[in-house]
C-alpha cells in the first residue's frame, strides 16, 4: 500500500512540457518513466534520487504540484 502524502513539490520539465524531475524535502527525483496518466490532473511515475527507486503520484492542478503518495517500487 501507498503512503498518502499530499505535499507540494517543484517540478522542472523539459521544453516540450514533459515532466522530468522535481523536488520534495530537499531532495530531487528524476523521473525515470511514466506509468500511468489519470486525465489531465494525475500521472503515476517511477523515479530515482538518492533514496534509491519508488513509484510515486503527482497531482497536478492550477499551476501547483503535489506528491500524493509513495510507493515501494
């Protein structure tokens, strides 16, 4: 099961718009992959950093970002 978190992170994409990394408590992830897109507003991503590998979901909603919860990957 996930860790429902619903914290804001800053995201950094690429020119094109595509999400490629963002940061959460200091940390930044690289997105390594997308998972899953839920519409417009949820994507399900796998990233890396220095924690090692996860699987998270990121809301995305009126410019702001959020981390809604972390998976085991």
């Amino acid at each position: 099961m996930g860790q429902l978190l619903n914290e804001p992170v800053i995201a950094e994409h690429d020119p094109s718009g595509r999400l490629t990394a963002y940061c959460w408590r200091g940390a930044r992830y690289t997105v390594d992959g997308v998972l899953k897109s839920y519409g417009a507003r949820v994507v399900r991503v796998r990233v890396s950093g220095a924690d090692g590998r996860a699987i998270v979901e990121l809301g995305h909603e009126a410019g702001d970002w959020r981390l809604r919860h972390v998976f085991p990957a």
